[in-house]
C-alpha cells in the first residue's frame, strides 16, 4: 500500500501535486519534487498513510522532509494510528511507533478513532476523528437498527458514544476467560429486544473470533445482527462473519487481508480532511 500525497492551495483547494513517490533500484524510499510550485508557503501538503508497512512508513519520512525543506505544511492523515495495540508491555510499541511519527516533525497528524488512549498522548500534533458521526452516516441513518451492542468491556465507550450520536439503546456484552488458563471461556450479554436488528460496535477486526463468538451467543441470526469496525484487518478466519453477520461495514483505513462476503467499506477522506488546520 502506497502512500499516497495530494496539494492544497491558501484556499483549500485541491491544487497539482508537488511530490511524487518513487524507490530506487536498492528499495530505499525517495520523493521527488514533480511540480514547482513558486509560493510553497502557501501550500499544504498532504500525505495519507494506510496500514502499518513499514517501507511506507520510511516513505512518509522522507515526503515530510522534503515538505519541511520547501517550507510547506505538512499534514499527515493516519486513519490507522500504528501501534496502538501495543499500548504496554516489552517492547513499548505505541511509544516506538510514537517517536518514529514524531521524529518526522510533521505539522499535524490526523488518526481516525485509535484502539488506545494511550499512544493519543504520545503522538504529538494529533488530531483524533471518533467513529460515532461516520457509523450514523453510513450505517444507521435510514436503517432499521433498533439497538447497538458493546462486545466486551473494552467497547463500551465506543459503542455507547455511537448509540448517543444514533439515539439508540446500547447493550452491554462481557467475554469471560478461564481463569486458570486465561483462554476465552465464552459470552454474556444483557437480555436483548425480540425484534429489530442490532448493530455490533468496535474498532478493530482481526480473525473475528470475538464477535463470531459474541453472535453465537446471543442466539440471533445474521438477519438481525449487523458488524461496524473501524478498522478491518479481517485476517485468519474472518471470511466466517458472513455467516453470523447480514451486513459488515468498516473504513478504508486499512487494507484488508482477505475477502469478507457482503462487506461495506466507507471511504475516510472528507472525515479526516475536514480537520485539518
């Protein structure tokens, strides 16, 4: 996944490029200057970084010092903030990833709904887009959504804040783990309504398991039960929530690793564009 970088003038108007990619025969990340533009002062230049490939990320290195010696802005738009699963821990990921991000002195950073709080407080010049007015717009406006469900304790916020914007009731599910191995032991959630559909709220997807997990248990068939994530990686087995999900949306903040049936993905770029400053 290449990144990908755009210009904009004083008025905040999409304008030619100025930069392009490109890598040299040995691989090293390069960016050259493909228009000369003869008041870069006046311009923003704007990068946007999907996924975590670390050759991209030596790629928005280098876009950013080349904006830096032209005297530009620089914006980065992140939609997937890297690291922010490793938010603990030996190595302490959210801060490498933090201090690689920081090291590139760009203006500012644009993420969109980030796993944890704690890398917000290591990235500097961050500015945060949440999920809830993206899932209203896309999701439940004009639906049939009766109801949202928090999968685990970790979601509530999130799922609450998207049932606040949405003016629905949220439903509360918990994981329980074994406590003598640690392993998921299976799931509970508050008594749910008879009829309507629900909405699954979270912000990451890998293989899936929780909410295929989480949709056994409540007994409800894919026909009442729809997937938000913000981010999905859709890795191992996750093909499978198909079967217990009648309808999967998520961002393009990330490449997906496979092909999910059915599923919906909501371009970020006017989300994440509108906060620039």
């Amino acid at each position: 996944m290449a990144v990908e970088l755009s210009t904009w003038d004083a008025q905040g108007t999409p304008a030619t490029p100025t930069f392009s990619t490109m890598r040299f025969p040995a691989g090293e990340a390069h960016v050259k200057v493909a228009v000369e533009h003869s008041t870069p002062a006046d311009l923003t230049e704007i990068a946007t970084l999907r996924g975590t490939d670390g050759d991209d990320l030596l790629m928005l290195g280098m876009w950013a010092d080349a904006v830096r010696q032209r005297g530009s802005r620089s914006v980065a738009l992140v939609p997937y903030l890297p690291g922010a699963r490793q938010d603990r821990g030996l190595p302490f990921g959210a801060k490498v990833y933090a201090d690689v991000l920081n090291g590139f002195h760009v203006d500012q950073v644009i993420a969109f709904d980030p796993h944890s709080p704690v890398i917000v407080d290591l990235v500097e010049r961050l500015t945060v887009v949440t999920s809830e007015q993206v899932v209203r717009d896309h999701v439940v406006a004009g639906s049939d959504y009766s109801g949202i469900i928090a999968p685990d304790k970790g979601a509530v916020a999130r799922a609450s804040a998207v049932a606040t914007a949405c003016d629905l009731p949220v439903f509360r599910a918990e994981k329980h783990r074994n406590p003598d191995t640690g392993k998921l032991d299976g799931f509970s959630c508050e008594p749910l309504p008879d009829t309507g559909r629900l909405l699954v709220v979270d912000d990451i997807c890998d293989g899936g398991g929780t909410f295929m997990g989480l949709a056994g248990s409540t007994g409800l068939g894919r026909e009442r039960l729809g997937l938000w994530v913000s981010h999905g990686v859709f890795s191992g087995r996750a093909a499978q929530l198909a079967d217990h999900f009648g309808e999967i949306v998520t961002t393009d903040s990330y490449p997906a690793q496979q092909h999910i049936d059915g599923l919906r993905t909501v371009e970020l770029s006017l989300y994440l564009t509108k906060e620039i400053r």
